[in-house]
C-alpha cells in the first residue's frame, strides 16, 4: 500500500450501539475497497459500474453484513 491506511479504526471493534457498529462495518467495508484500489481517480471511475450494477450493490451490502456481524460478535451482541 502506498499510504498507511488503518483497516480498524481506532483499532477496536468495541462500540456502544448497534447503530455505532454499524457506521464502523460501512467505514471498514470502505477502507479494504481503498486498500485493495489506492488510486483514487480509478475508484473515481469504478462508481459509477458499480453503482448500476444490481449484483455488485448486494455484494456491497453482503460486505457490509459480514463486517457488521464481526462487530455485533466482538460487542458481545451488545448484552451485558
């Protein structure tokens, strides 16, 4: 990676809410897509394939679903 890039932010997956877990899995879906293209300029020109691509927003959303379950199990589900 040419930029230091930090996957966890804050690095821990504690947060106090779903709603804060939630807000972190899109944050760390986004960051591994900025980890995975650096280039922002081709990003740039990769929106809009996928943002009229059916198959490539669900896949968003299951990456989204899988960080967000990592999150919900790291946070105990949110029980005390």
């Amino acid at each position: 990676m040419s930029e230091n890039i930090q996957l966890i932010p804050g690095n821990t997956l504690l947060t106090a809410t779903p709603e804060e877990g939630r807000a972190l899995a899109m944050k760390m879906s986004r960051l591994i897509i900025k980890a995975t293209q650096p280039d922002a300029t081709i990003r740039e020109k990769l929106r809009p394939v996928y943002a009229e691509d059916a198959a490539m927003l669900i896949a968003i959303g299951q990456t989204v679903a899988l960080e967000f379950a990592t999150i919900a199990a790291a946070n105990n589900y949110w029980r005390k």
